[in-house]
C-alpha cells in the first residue's frame, strides 16, 4: 500500500483522535497531520502536499467550506470531505460545487471505508 498523508481539521481534540484512530487501524502507514483550526491547517499544507482533508464544518475562525476553499487552491488534487453532524443544504450546494464530499458525525471506520476506498484508487 503506497503511503498517504491525511490532514485531519477538527476543533475538537477527541474528534480528531477518532478520527486518527480509524484511520491508523487500517493504515498504519499512513501521516496523519492534525490541526485545531483552519490557519493552523493552512500553514501546515504550505509545506506539505496532502492527499486527503477531513474537515470539521463548525469551526472558530474559517469554517469547513472556507477552509476547504483556499486548501484547494493551495492544493488542487487534494480530496476533500467535510465531517459534520449537520448537513443544510446551503452548505450542500456551496460544497458540491466545489467537488467536497460529506461524512456525518459520529466518524466510524465504516463511513471513512469509502474515502479511504476512493483515496486508495
């Protein structure tokens, strides 16, 4: 399995760590970056390519969207996914049309298994 570097932006500390945890199970290659809040997230993928981008939607300073924006920019091959608990469809639309995906909250290794699928190729 090739290696994978997966940015996880959450601004909670536990669900980053759920995050990780399902992923790593699978994965344990894989680098998994973690960042508490969009320009924490942004700094750091302006030294690193990334080829996947959990992305908490509520969050302090830039939200899902707005971060997954400027990732794209920076980034345009990256994949990424919006994690959330609640999807409205404003944000649906601004999020499709940019080609983000969505997972609910709660994250279990079952709703990651299709982007890990995805990324895997």
């Amino acid at each position: 399995m090739a290696q994978k570097r997966v940015l996880i932006v959450d601004d909670s500390s536990l669900a980053r760590m759920m995050m990780r945890n399902n992923l790593t199970k699978n994965h344990p290659e894989w680098e998994i970056l973690e960042a508490k809040e969009g320009a924490e997230a942004l700094n750091l993928v302006r030294a690193t390519e990334i080829d996947l981008a959990l992305i908490d939607y509520n969050m302090p300073g830039l939200n899902g969207i707005d971060l997954a924006t400027q990732l794209m920019e920076q980034q345009p091959s990256v994949s990424i996914h919006l994690v959330t608990a609640n999807i409205q469809d404003r944000m649906r639309q601004r999020a499709e049309a940019l080609g983000v995906g969505f997972i609910m909250k709660p994250i279990t290794e079952d709703k990651l298994a299709g982007v890990v699928h995805e990324l895997e190729g």
